[in-house]
C-alpha cells in the first residue's frame, strides 16, 4: 500500500474519531437527547457502543501511522495465568 493511500485513510479514521468523541461527549454532558452522526442518530443507551468505536478508531489510527512511519504496528498479546 502506497502512503498517499495510508494518508488518505488515517485522515478518515482521524475525522471519524473527532467526529465519535463529539458525539460522545455531547451525550455524557446530557446537554442533548440524541445526536446524529452524518444519518445515524445515537441515544444516551448507545455510549458503551461509542466508545467502543472510539477505542477501535483510536487503535486504528495507531496502526496507520505505524505504517507510515515504517514500523510493524504493534501486536497485542494476551496471557492466560495457568494453575497447574
């Protein structure tokens, strides 16, 4: 993948990520009842899912720039603690 295409995609992923922490934030403050992202209106109920999408967005840019700074992105590793 060529970087003016990684450019083009972390700067979608960064103005969906400004637009997702708005979103959150107008709801958390309680100052509206609903807010609408382009034609998906969210609710108070939706805030776990937002910042789901906050955190996969934010990961995302993270693994995009990586890429455009010629490193791996980084991996996760999980543990299981075992008692054996």
């Amino acid at each position: 993948m060529d970087s003016t295409e990684l450019k083009a995609r972390l700067e979608f992923w960064k103005k969906t990520l400004t637009a997702l922490r708005e979103a959150y934030l107008k709801l958390l403050d309680g100052g509206v009842k609903s807010y609408r992202i382009n034609n998906r209106e969210l609710t108070r109920f939706d805030l776990p899912e937002i910042k789901d999408e906050i955190e996969a967005a934010e990961r995302k840019i993270d693994e995009l720039t990586a890429l455009l700074n010629k490193k791996r992105p980084r991996k996760s590793l999980g543990v299981i603690p075992r008692d054996w």
